[in-house]
C-alpha cells in the first residue's frame, strides 16, 4: 500500500491557526494539529498557548521538554498533518537502528571516523554491525518493555540469540564453539576471541536496561563456564545445550547472607551419604541473579576437604523466591532454600576441597565482562548528557556555555575513555595468555580495573544527575535514562565483588610478586 503524501504547508499558513478552537505547530519542519490532544497533554493545557507556540515553531520548547522518540509514538505521530513547503528536517534524534552514532564519545574510538586501534580486525567490525543491528531491532524493545514490567526476558527473544549462537559466544572463545555457525558465519569458531566478546556485551549493555541486562542469560554467563571447565564429559553433554539453547537456565549461586565477598565464610554444607554416592546440600544463598526462573545451579558449599563447588538440578528440596532489589525484577534475583537436596557426585564441578580454584578462574572472567558493560554503560549516559547539554538552554544560553557544565562533561568523558582503554588492554593480554596464565597473571589487573571502573560509573552518574536536575530523578521523559543509571550503578560495585576487597585483592597479589631484593 502506497505512503499517502503529507500535505504541504507555508509558514503563514500554519501561524493562522493560533487559538484554542483551532491549533496547530510546527516541529521540525513538520505540522501537528493538536487542537483536540491539547487537553489530553500530559503536562497540561496551558502551555500550549504559551507565547511562541500556538501557530508557531515549536521545536526549540518541544526538545527541551520531550524525548525524540515522542514524535515517533503511534499515538503522537497520528497528529502531524502536513509538513512545511520546501524544508526538511534538521533533527535525526532518538535512535537509528544499526547506525554508529555521531556525537562525540558516544563510541568507543575504535569504532569513531577517523580513529584507529591496533586491537580490532575486520572480522570484529563486522561482528559488531550484526550485534548492533540485531540488538536494536530485536532486544532493545523486548529491554525496554520488561524493565519496566518486571518479567522475564521474552522466551522469542532468547530463541532469536539461540539462532546465532549468541549465548555460546558470550561464554567467550573456547571449544564450545566447535562446529557452531557464529553470527550467521560473520566470523568462525577459530578467530572467535576475547574482542569479539567484548563487542557482543557492549552492544548488549546499551540497551540501558540493568536489570533486564542482568535477565539475558548473565547467569549463563557466570554460571556455565565451571561446568565446561570443570565439568565431567557427560554432565557437560548433558547440560551445556540445554542451558546454550536457552531451553533451560543457569545460575551461579554463591553469595549468602553471611558471606558475600567471603567464600570461605559459606554457610551451605554439602555433606555425602554413607555409600558416597550423593552429596546432601542445606543452606541457602541470596541475591542469586537468575535464580528465580534457573533450573541449574552452580553452588559453592563448604564441605569437609574445604569449599566445593556443585551443580544442582532444580527438584525436590530447592525452593526460590524473587528478592526485590533497586533494579528490575526482570533479572530474576534470588533467595534460594536448598533443604537437603540430594545430589549425585558426578555433579561436583573440579576437585573435591578444590572449589576456590573453580571460582577464582571463574572470578576473572566474570569480572571482566562486568568492566566490558561498565564501561559501555558509562558511555551511554556522557552520550545523554552530550546531547542534553547541546539542546537544553538555562539563562539564555545552551547549557554547555556554563564553565561548571563543561567541567563535569570533561571528567565524564576522562573517565569514560580511560576504563575504555584499560579494558582494551586487559583484553589484548587475555588474548595473548592462557587461562593458567591469565588466573596467576591478570586476577589482580581485573580486580583493579573493575573497582576503578565501578567508581567512576558513580561519579559519572552523580556528575548526571546534577546535569539532567530534576529530570535526573524521574523515570520518564528525557532523563529516565540518567535516572535508571543512577538508581543501579551500584549494583556493578558490588556484584561479582566489592571495589574494597577488590581493589585490596590487586594490591596483594602485586606484593606477592615484589622482588624479595627490592629496596629504595
């Protein structure tokens, strides 16, 4: 069916129609007849007749109050009746579908005109213009509705990364990925390395929904990779599909009440029956990502060589209830009731006592990929409040003309481009080494860069809110981003481990590796 033309209009024509019976305004070059919504506005009826609005150009108050993406709402977009004669619109707001976008630093530099990095080759690019398109056309509107609704990432929507082999490829580079077609062939299981994974997180986390982020299989990510390490070859041909097909769901289950940041403080015992053919688990664990709608999960339990690690299959004994956190219930956080649960001991993950091992090769990654959202996310808000400052006047002037506006943009961006780069960095070395390697070589660099990063996302998002004012604290409307990132921020300071203890943790391991002769 053909597009019905727009009619066209002259300026002088739209400015006759400047009262309440009868009122029309331009925006962008285009015409609205808002005449019969004007009463239906959510902030109101008067301010459409405020001077320089009824019959006039409206464009400057509209983006000043309103979203781009307003215009492009079914309901709003059914108002515009014409457009003016022989101009075209200025404006390309909101989000392009695919496109790299063109305000400054709102890309990392590999990805800006111009810019060139020694990290990324061709079959990187091309991953990530699939990712990006893929993620806007598929997961960010699922992102935006379940935030807000609390639900489960759409079973459709994880089906569609099952397709590509997302899931598998987010477990990093490895053997899983034998024989898999990537990305509809973008790139092959051989060249698959840790840069390709940290473009398929940071497409990923500009979707700008925490809580549903965390829902898209992150307990896939942090809760399979001890069971293809570690696992035994028929647990591992049993589950690993599953869970890579999103036909079931996985979790990492170690954090309790009495222990966060302290493994060797868990409460939960894993203890065997007589004939040692089962393990028997009591305890319970808490803010378990996930965990409300897994059926697999990797437990770490004190047993009496230590602390070892478990995977248990949702069953008999194993009980969940949602805990309500600051970000979106769509994350699935948990409270976990294991009452003795039987499990078989071909389930352990590693040695028996050996559990630390498994996680601490399981802490680097997990980490890490942490630092590839944070610092992603990060990016996202100085893009809003590039785009904010630019738009938005206050005493006259554009926002950015204040000296104290500017200084708070250039540490944004500081800060944004220095964990960018550290990140980067970081990667190379995890391209370059071993998992061995990296366990003894880049726990402590990990550990670093996550705590640094985590504190700079809080000062970015503090430095935003006072940027967006009282938008900054509202969930709707031009600074519900800035408002979301602000609430949840925090939540990457403390998963996965506490900036403190992190940050103690890099400390350590470097006076470990001190040179016993070194002296002043």
């Amino acid at each position: 069916m053909a597009t019905k033309e727009l009619k066209k209009f002259t300026r002088e024509e739209v400015a006759k129609y400047n009262t309440e019976d009868s009122l029309w305004i331009i925006i962008d070059s285009k015409v609205y007849d808002v005449t019969r919504f004007r009463n239906l506005h959510p902030g109101g009826v008067s301010v459409f007749m405020d001077e320089g609005i009824p019959g006039e150009d409206a464009t400057e108050a509209f983006f000043g109050l309103h979203r781009h993406e307003v215009l492009e709402r079914p309901q709003y977009a059914r108002l515009q009746i014409g457009v003016i004669a022989d101009e075209e619109p200025q404006i390309t707001g909101g989000r392009m579908p695919g496109e790299i976008s063109q305000v400054p630093y709102a890309e990392p530099s590999w990805l800006a005109k111009g810019y060139h990095s020694p990290y990324y080759k061709e079959s990187h690019r091309r991953l990530q213009k699939a990712v990006r398109q893929f993620v806007d056309d598929i997961i960010y509107p699922d992102a935006q509705e379940r935030e807000l609704d609390g639900k489960r990432p759409s079973q459709s929507v994880l089906d569609k990364m099952s397709e590509v082999n997302m899931h598998a490829m987010r477990m990093g580079p490895g053997k899983h990925l034998k024989g898999l077609t990537l990305m509809g062939g973008i790139v092959t299981p051989e060249e698959f390395d840790y840069f390709h994974e940290l473009i398929i997180s940071q497409e990923i986390s500009r979707c700008g929904a925490r809580g549903y982020g965390d829902g898209l299989q992150s307990g896939c990510v942090i809760g399979l990779p001890p069971v293809l390490n570690f696992g035994s070859p028929e647990l591992k041909a049993k589950v690993v599909p599953e869970v890579l097909s999103a036909k079931k769901f996985i979790c990492l289950a170690v954090s309790e009440a009495y222990a966060g940041s302290d493994v060797f403080g868990l409460q939960t015992t894993a203890t065997k029956t007589e004939d040692g053919k089962y393990w028997i688990i009591s305890g319970t664990k808490k803010w378990i990502t996930n965990g409300t709608f897994s059926d697999y999960f990797t437990v770490g339990c004190r047993t009496e060589d230590g602390f070892t690690v478990i995977l248990v299959e949702r069953g008999e004994g194993v009980s969940t209830k949602p805990i309500k956190t600051s970000y979106s219930s769509a994350a699935g956080t948990a409270y976990i009731t294991f009452d003795k649960v039987k499990v078989p001991v071909e389930n352990t993950l590693g040695e028996e006592g050996g559990g630390i091992f498994v996680m601490l090769s399981n802490f680097n990654h997990e980490r890490w990929v942490m630092c590839c959202v944070s610092a992603r996310s990060q990016r996202a808000i100085v893009e809003e409040c590039l785009k904010w400052v630019n738009q938005r006047k206050a005493f006259g002037k554009p926002l950015h003309s204040l000296a104290v506006i500017r200084s708070k943009l250039a540490a944004m961006i500081s800060r944004t481009e220095s964990v960018q780069n550290w990140l980067e960095n970081i990667t190379y070395q995890m391209c370059n080494m071993s998992y061995k390697e990296q366990a003894s070589k880049l726990a402590g660099q990990i550990a670093f860069l996550k705590s640094y990063s985590t504190r700079c996302a809080q000062l970015t998002a503090a430095d935003a809110v006072q940027i967006f004012g009282g938008r900054g604290i509202t969930q709707t409307g031009m600074g519900r981003f800035v408002e979301h990132y602000h609430r949840t921020v925090t939540f990457d300071a403390l998963l996965g481990g506490a900036e403190d203890v992190l940050a103690d943790l890099g400390v350590r391991q470097a006076m470990r590796s001190m040179p016993k002769d070194a002296r002043l």
